[in-house]
C-alpha cells in the first residue's frame, strides 16, 4: 500500500535549548523553553499555536494536557508521542498529518527531559513493566547492557569490528567540535576509542550517550503560512514508522525500517543515494549501522563497514549526524529523538552554521525507540527536502 | 522486754541471724521430669515488659511464668492424691501459723555422697534422736545431703531408670509423721522424695504419707548446713494462690549464733 | 576441610546491605512463587501453547487469556553476553562486573539471565530461577551438568543460600534431625556448627556422636526462655550465618482431646514465641550481615509440620503451632527483604519419632528431614518439603488449598 503524499506541509523553526549534564530544572521547563524558542524563531505567539505534540519521559506526575495548563496552550490537537528515540519523525508524520486534514493549522511538535542528580537510576528502574520485570535486575546496566547484548551478537553475526563502530563516534566527535552546543568537544581519536574503559563488553566509554537535560522543538504548518511568515521550510517527502517489528529475532540485529524502507523510498521518489545527510539515532553506534543498512545505504550486515569505509564528517561524502549526534552532544531523554530532526531542519534549509553541510537539500532523519526489554521496539524515518527561501 | 523487741535485739545485734534457704529463681534451675505424655512442671520463665525505655520510661518490670512447684517450693497437702480431702489443704486455706515455725535438721551428707540412693532410715532417726532428742512434734524437719551444691546435670542426676537422689524411706516418713507429729518435711532435693521414690511402698512415701496427714512439704532448698541440728526457726509463707496445690517462696530460718553449730 | 574466609578486618567497616532492584509486576511475582519451589517456570498459553518471556496478562501469539505458569524446559543456548562494569544501580555497584546473556531457549522465548563464570557465548545452558537478594526471581544460565565448582561460583553463591563455607546454628540439638543436620551441613561444606542445647541438666546421649563430627559446638539455647537467647545472640549473634529454627513441642490429639492448654501453651512457648525470640535476638544481626562476604549471613530457615499449611487432625495443635510460625515466617521474609537473608520454609511430613508414633507410614525419617533442608539451601529454595507426606500434601494444596484442607478432615475416597 502507498501511502499519501504529505501535500501542501511544511516543517520550520526548529530549535534547540543548549544541553546541560545536571540541571534542577524539570521537564516542563526544557519543553516549554524548546517551544518558546520554536515560536521567536517563526515569530508566533502561544496563541498562534493550535496543536501540540508532547515527548517526554520526566513529566511526571503531569501529561501533555497538563502542560497545555502549565503553557497556557489552547489546542485543538493534542498528541502524546512517547516512542523515545523515534519521536522526531512519529511527531512530525503525525502533526503534518493533522495540519493536512485541517485539524489544526499550527502543530508545535516538542521534546524535552529533565536530568537531575540519580533521575537517570529512577527512570532506568521503572523505565517499562519488562524491564523492571526482565533486564533491569540483571545486572542493572540499563540501556548499556542490553545494547552490549545485541551489539555483541550483531559482531558476531556480521563480523563487524569494534573499529568500524570506532569511526562512527570518531567522525562524530569531529562534528561536535564545530558545534558550540555540543557537551563533548574534546578531541577523539580511533585509539582513545579503543583504549577507554569498557561499560558493558564490547561496548567502551565512547559507545555511549551522556544523559544530560535539554529540549527541541519545531512547527509543522501549511506551506502556505510558512511563506506568509517568510521561514525557510523543508517539505515532507515521506515518513515511515513501525513498532514491535520482527518480534520473533531472538536477539534484535534489525528494525522495522527493513520492512517499511521501500516504503519510504518509494514514497519520497527518490533513492538512498539522493540524500545529502543522513541523522541516525545513534544510542550505540551498532544501532547507526542498522538504520543504514535497513534504510538501504548498503546490504544487510554491512552497515558498519559501509559507514566506516567513508568520511562521514560535515564534509566527507557522507555526512552523518552533523551536529555530533547524541554520543558527542549528549542525550537529554527524549529531546534525544529530535536532535536528528531539528539538525536535519537547519541542514536542508541552509541554517546549520557551523556545522552546515555544502549545499544539504535533502536529509534522511530516522529513530529508534523503547528499550521495552531487549530490544528497541519503535523505528521511524523521514526524508526532508529544504526549500531555499 | 517482750520476746519480739528481744528478738529485735538480737536480730539488730547479730546474735540472732536470719539464713537464707532458697535458690534463686532462674530459668536453668531445673525441675521435675516426668514421663513427656505427662503433664510438665513449668520451669521459670521471665519476660521483660519495660526497662527504663519506651515500653515504660522511668520504670523496669518483668512477667513471670512458672509452674507452683518451680524453684525453692513449698507442697501443700492437696498437691497428692492422698491430700485432696485435707482439711485446710490448700495454700490459700492453711493456717498461717503453720508458715513459721520449729525446725531441726537431720545431717545426712555422709550417706547421700556415699550413695546417691541412700534412703534415711528410722535408724537414721533414731541415731540423730540420741545425740539431740526426740524430734519435737509441730517442728519442721529437714533433710541435709548437700544435694544442692551439685549443678546442671548432676543435681537431677538423671539416668536411663530416672532420676538419682536421696529421700526418706516410708517406714522414716510414717515415723516422723504418725510417730513424733511433725509439721513437715524438707530436702535439698528436687522433691520431698528420692529420686527413686516411685519404686517405694507406697510410691512417693514423702508426698503420700506427708500429704495424707495434713503436712507440708519444701525442696529444692539451700544452706542447709548452715542451720543448727536443732534450735532455729523458718519462715516459709507460699503465695496465697487461690487454691493452690503449693508455691515458689523464699524460706528464711533465724538461726541463734551463740548456740550456733555444735 | 571447610576452611572460612580469612577474618575480618576490624578497621574495615562491614558492607552495608543494599538491595538489588525489587520492584516486578504480579505476573514476575508469579514466576518468583515458582523460584522459591526450586522450579522453572514461564507462562505457557492455554489456547496456541505459545511459551511468554517476560511475564505478561495475555498471549503474545493470539491473545488468549489463558496463561498458565508450567515448568519449563531450561535448555537453551547463549546467543549473546556481555559483562556490565558500570551502574547506576548500589546493590549491583559492589558486584561489578557482572556478567549476563542472551539466552535462547530451547521451549521458543529468548531471555536475559546472569551467567556462570564456566558458560559464555556459545554454550549450552540450563537456566534456574533463583531468589535474590531482594527476594525476588533471578534468571542464571548454569552449565549443562552440575558439579561442585557450580556452587563456588560468585554469582551462584550470589543467587542461593550454600552452607558451604558458613556457620550454621541448630536452634534444637535434642530434635531427631539435629545430628543428622549437623552432619549434612558439614558434609556440604558449612564451616562450623553451633548446636543449641535447652535444659542442660537433662542428660543428652547424642553428645559424642555430635562432637565426633567435628566442627561442631554446643551452645545453650532455650527458645522458651528470652534471656537464654538473647544471651546466646549475645555470643555468637555476629558469625551466625544460617540459623535453623527447629525448635518445637509436639504433642498427638486434637482440640478436645484434652482438658487443659497446658500443651498447647508450650507448642506455643517452642514453635511460636520462641521464634520471635529468635528473630529479635539474632534476626538484626543477621540482616546487618547480609552482604558480609562470600560467608555473609544468608538464611533463616523455619522447619514447620505440613500441617501448617494442611490442618492435621492428629497434630491440631502442631498445625496450629506452625501455621503461625508460617505467617510469622513470610513476615520475616518481607523484613529481611534487601539484606540478603533468606527465609526458608521445610514442610515436613510426620517425622517418624515418639509423638507421631500412631500415624501410619511413610514417615518421615530424620536423616531425609536434614537432607532437605540441606538441599534447600544448597539451591536457595525459599519453600521446600520433606518426606512423602509432605509433598502429596504440598501439591494439593498448590493445586486447592480449601480442597486440601477439606479432605484432610476425612470423608473423603482415596
């Protein structure tokens, strides 16, 4: 089945509240500073916004229609999107989704988590009934652990190197170093790679995300409104998602994208090879090589190699996760799953600044989500096109 | 001067001394066996319900548990079989005047460390009688065997036929009792009786014999040798349990210094 | 020889216990009931027969649901594994690294579980359930055959209550069993004895027999008497390591059957406040040594009749008795929760001794009583039986606890 082409849509003004480590602050106040900043960046008011999409794991007790009264959000849309990682290209298939039925006009699409002192141990702990039941008593290693699982049986079945996984947090970290914004910006080489301490074997320091606090939002609206405000937008060539793909893997080696890549390339009538960019989800560098070569960029169980075999920098041939991704600019929970969409909005609308990639038209934005148990269970992916103002 | 503000005096001066009979009561002092089917005499048993803590501030108290023939104890006629028609026969109902009186004390260490059997016989009696004269009728008498220096194990002494000790034969119980009239009878002893004494005729001759005559009982008392063969009085007052069949009670004998021990 | 850990350091501050994650789901709880049986157990579905890992309320196949715990084949092969060396997590903090796999069962589901040190990527496996510090179920891959380097694993002594290695109090050294445990535990490697004794002025013809073990000790141990225990805690309050409450007063009939409480007072002296008075004398100590070491303090085990659970008109009070120890037991358990003691449960069937003298056989001979509380924390069980009676008893009342209770007042066919 084909699905409908996301017509007349745009996504714009994307914005980034800086990470912090540790911050007292709580989640209401990442998202709604992620969506004040949405808002300046198109020069709307909250009164202008008529729909919201909530990602967050750090609400508590509070949900989306609580921070409707915390915002002071009138809405005639409202979407809980709690897919984790993939909640950049779910938020923004959904809320285009809604703006092209004439739902709502302007859909705020947000993400943001709050990092204080030990939240990160409290949310691992009851972070879902199979973990608490299934994986989280068993050593306590939280996402670090079950990613060593699959990562290790991953290298056993392709033969990928810890090397391979090296150059990706390598050419990572070279683009954090060009983007102010980024926690880690120190120099990384091949060998500190190999030479840090192991968290969960094979998995080493420089395999992992830092938890940190943040928030990220952008506006999904008509394209139409878009001009009257004169925002450089990007359209929605396609956008896939797919949850609990494959549940018969008795360890996961692939995600839902393989099954909905033809879908998506279909959709976006264009090719792997036509895409300027590409934004992984880069939990674990293991997870980077799935989504390419699920998406395509290469056959199966050879996406590490591929990736390692070229210069994946802002300015190689292929640019990937330009901002430095979440291994270099940490991860701020949810925010996380939109660091990839805000960045990829910036790239293709020629607005990334240091981190631009020469003439970016098109990006690939995919994401991968909820750790349920043993494995990611949400996958999603966008391709956008920019629209030079 | 009365007779009590002279024994006032010579309590105050010494002359008179008050001895102590009584084994402190604690859970390790043994107590008689029976056969387990049977029912068990309850050894002492002491829970603490508050010691100066949130249970009770300022105040320290025990509950305590024990059978009435726990410790140094007293046996009021109505403990046997042969008792149970006693007039009189319970703790609660026994003249008060029968708590203090007369004893004497018949010295039969020599025969008990002899033999652990040794059953004091009238000639027994008869041989303390020449040297001290005849056993006064009302007075208590007392058996002295040393039995109560023995600790743990050996004080009951017990052996796959049961238990060890010494005690009076029947014919030295009918004796004292239908003979010379004596208010009771007391050992170091577990019990009036030897350890053996359910192999005797009649079984059990101290309780039965004792008992059956409207007398007394004590055992399981200390110090023995520290009273005169004759000469001291006791003070043996059981609790005043309603009915009772006996009591745990501290026995103290006043004893005359300048008669002191021969 | 059973040799113990070298002593401690006095300067060094004992291990704090902290417990591992304890939070699970009802249905994870579910499989816990089955660990403390020594049993592996996942959720098969009534309906597809699909096997479910983890827990769930219906069938990941069709939806049913008809989900019913069933012991399962523990087979499997490690597909994956790796050793985590940094969490955020206290208990498991003072572990690191620990080591933990994929498991690829044989019956269908994969799972994760702690692993042996002998089995890695590649091997075959056998998963047990085994009960954690925090009382809940622990998945751990074991290799195929057993063998004694099985139990002197790290985490196979983390994950059970071995003897091997540990002091032992026997509360009751007069009870049947008493010499029979005593030679058990030390057979299995417990480091020393300590065999209580009450009324020691009463004669005890086993003492030789009891020394001639060894590593054996006599202590004086009443449970009737506060103060006998409370001194007794006293003493060796700090090395006790596995405390063994058999202590107990029987006596044959039912309620009517006497005149007096007289009996029913002592069962209730040695069975019930005497285990209270255990618990407050040595309970605190034990739990604060919980995560002392390879020979920290790690079971409580309460000897009980299968009457606890199944009323026997023969021993109305006995069953009495113990049903009480029993919900005191499980209260235990929920207090020691965390610290890394374990409370067990024998049931035991009719011993045959002098007060189950009418019963007909099979009864329960001492020497099969001490091997199962051997066995019992060989394994970590937390409930285990003994003897015939007690497992035909056990199973029926796992199956319909007012049908067992109802036929074992009579009237019933065979």
């Amino acid at each position: 089945m084909r699905t409908a082409p996301y017509e007349g849509v745009v996504v714009t003004a994307p914005f980034t509240v800086p990470y912090v480590r540790f911050s007292p602050r709580p989640a209401q106040y990442w998202i709604g500073a992620a969506l004040r900043g949405a808002l300046a960046a198109a020069g709307l008011g909250p009164r202008d916004v008529d729909g919201l999409t909530v990602s967050s794991f750090t609400l508590f007790p509070d949900t989306a229609p609580g921070l409707t009264d915390h915002l002071g959000l009138t809405l005639n849309y409202l979407d809980t999107v709690t897919v984790g990682g993939a909640c950049g290209a779910v938020a923004l298939r959904r809320a285009a989704r809604a703006v092209q039925a004439g739902e709502a006009e302007v859909v705020a699409c947000t993400a943001g988590d709050a990092n204080g002192i030990d939240s990160f141990r409290r949310l691992l702990q009851s972070f879902s009934r199979f973990a608490m039941d299934a994986s989280y008593p068993y050593g306590a290693g939280g996402p670090n652990a079950v990613f060593a699982l699959l990562t290790d049986h991953y290298m056993q079945k392709y033969g990928a190197a810890r090397e391979d996984f090296g150059r990706i947090a390598v050419a990572q970290r070279d683009n954090a170093r060009r983007n102010p914004q980024a926690l880690m910006r120190g120099r990384l080489t091949l060998e500190d790679y190999l030479n840090a301490r192991m968290i969960s074997d094979p998995l080493g320091l420089f395999d992992c995300v830092m938890p940190c606090a943040g928030g990220e939002a952008f506006l999904v609206m008509t394209e139409d409104r878009a001009r009257s405000l004169n925002l450089p937008f990007a359209r929605i060539l396609s956008a896939v998602e797919r949850h609990n793909a494959f549940p018969e893997d008795s360890v996961q080696y692939r995600g839902g994208w393989a099954e909905n890549a033809g879908r998506l390339w279909d959709g976006a009538g264009i090719g792997p090879g036509d895409v300027d960019l590409v934004q992984t989800y880069d939990d674990y560098p293991v997870i980077c090589a799935m989504q390419v070569e699920d998406l395509g960029f290469c056959a199966k169980g050879e996406g590490a190699r591929f990736m390692a075999a070229r210069d994946m920098t802002v300015t190689g041939d292929f640019p990937h996760n330009t901002s430095g991704g979440q291994l270099s600019g940490g991860q701020a929970g949810a925010a996380g799953g939109f660091l990839g969409m805000t960045e990829a909005i910036r790239q293709v609308t020629n607005r990334a600044g240091p981190t631009q990639v020469p003439g970016a038209r098109r990006a690939l934005v995919s994401g991968f989500g909820m750790v349920n148990f043993d494995r990611g269970i949400c996958t999603a992916a966008a391709v956008i096109e920019g629209v030079q103002a | 001067m009365s007779t009590l503000s002279d024994l006032a005096q010579a309590l105050a001066s010494g002359r008179v001394q008050v001895v102590d009979l009584t084994h402190t009561l604690s859970a390790d002092f043994p107590v008689m066996v029976l056969p387990p089917e049977m029912g068990q005499c309850a050894p002492f048993r002491k829970v603490e319900v508050s010691a100066y803590d949130h249970r009770g501030p300022a105040w320290r108290w025990n509950e305590i548990t024990m059978n009435e023939h726990t410790g140094t104890h007293f046996d009021a006629p109505s403990h046997w079989i042969t008792g149970k028609d006693v007039p009189n026969g319970t703790v609660d109902s026994i003249p008060v005047s029968a708590f203090v009186g007369p004893v004497v004390v018949i010295d039969f260490s020599a025969e008990a460390a002899a033999d652990e059997d040794a059953l004091l016989g009238v000639e027994h009696i008869e041989a303390w009688e020449e040297r001290h004269g005849p056993v006064p009728a009302g007075a208590w008498v007392f058996l002295r065997t040393d039995w109560s220096r023995r600790k743990g194990a050996a004080y009951l002494n017990l052996r796959e036929d049961g238990a060890h000790s010494p005690g009076p034969s029947a014919e030295a119980m009918r004796y004292l009792v239908n003979v010379r009239g004596i208010r009771g009878f007391g050992t170091e002893t577990i019990g009036t009786d030897a350890g053996q004494g359910g192999h005797l005729d009649p079984p059990y001759p101290a309780h039965a014999i004792l008992h059956g005559a409207g007398r007394y009982g004590l055992q399981c008392m200390c110090n023995l040798d520290q009273l005169p063969p004759t000469g001291a009085i006791i003070c043996a007052a059981p609790l005043k349990i309603e009915n009772g069949s006996g009591s745990p009670l501290r026995v103290l004998a006043l004893v005359e210094r300048d008669r002191g021990r021969k | 020889m059973n040799r113990l850990p070298p002593k401690k350091n006095p300067l060094k501050r004992t291990q704090v216990p902290v417990s591992p994650p304890g939070m699970r789901s009802r249905a994870a709880t579910a499989m816990t009931v089955a660990a403390a049986e020594g049993r592996f157990a996942l959720q098969h579905c009534g309906e597809c027969g699909a096997v479910q890992y983890p827990p769930r309320e219906l069938c990941r196949g069709c939806l049913s649901d008809a989900l019913e715990w069933r012991d399962t084949d523990p087979s499997g092969a490690v597909i994956a594994e790796t050793t985590t060396r940094v969490t955020p997590d206290t208990y498991f903090r003072g572990l690191m690294p620990v080591r933990i796999a994929t498991v690829l069962l044989d019956a269908g589901p994969s799972l994760i579980a702690r692993l042996h040190g002998a089995v890695g990527r590649g091997d075959r496996v056998r998963v047990a359930a085994r009960i954690d510090a925090a009382g809940q179920a622990i998945l751990l891959a074991l290799p195929e055959q057993e063998g004694t380097e099985v139990r002197d694993d790290p985490t196979v002594r983390e994950l059970s209550t071995d003897p091997r290695l540990r002091r032992v109090l026997i509360v009751d050294g007069r009870a049947p069993e008493a010499l029979a445990l005593a030679r058990g535990l030390l057979e299995a490697g417990a480091a020393h004895v300590f065999v209580g004794l009450s009324e020691i002025w009463k004669p005890f013809a086993l003492r030789d027999q009891f020394v001639a073990l060894g590593a054996c000790s006599f202590v004086k141990l009443d449970v009737t008497d506060a103060d006998s225990v409370q001194d007794l805690a006293a003493e060796i309050g700090g090395k006790v390591e596995i405390l063994i409450d058999n202590a107990r007063f029987t006596r044959p009939g039912g309620v009517l059957g006497r005149a007096d409480t007289v009996f029913a007072r002592q069962e209730l002296e040695n069975g019930v406040l005497g285990m209270i008075r255990l618990a407050q004398g040595f309970g605190r100590a034990m739990q604060a040594r919980g995560q002392d070491g390879v020979n920290s303090a790690v079971a409580w085990v309460s000897i009980l009749p299968i009457g606890a659970l199944v009323p026997q008109m023969s021993h109305a009070m006995a069953s009495a008795s113990g049903a009480a120890v029993l919900a005191l037991s499980h209260a235990l358990r929920g207090e020691m929760r965390g610290s890394g003691v374990r409370v067990i449960n024998i049931y035991a069937g009719p011993v045959d001794d002098e007060w189950h003298q009418e019963l007909p056989q099979p009864k329960l001979a001492p020497k099969a009583l001490a091997q199962a509380v051997v066995k019992a924390l060989v394994e970590g069980r937390e409930e285990a039986t003994a003897g015939e009676v007690a497992r035909d008893l056990y199973a029926r009342w796992r199956e319909d606890p007012a049908l067992a209770i109802r036929e074992a007042l009579g009237g019933t066919t065979a």
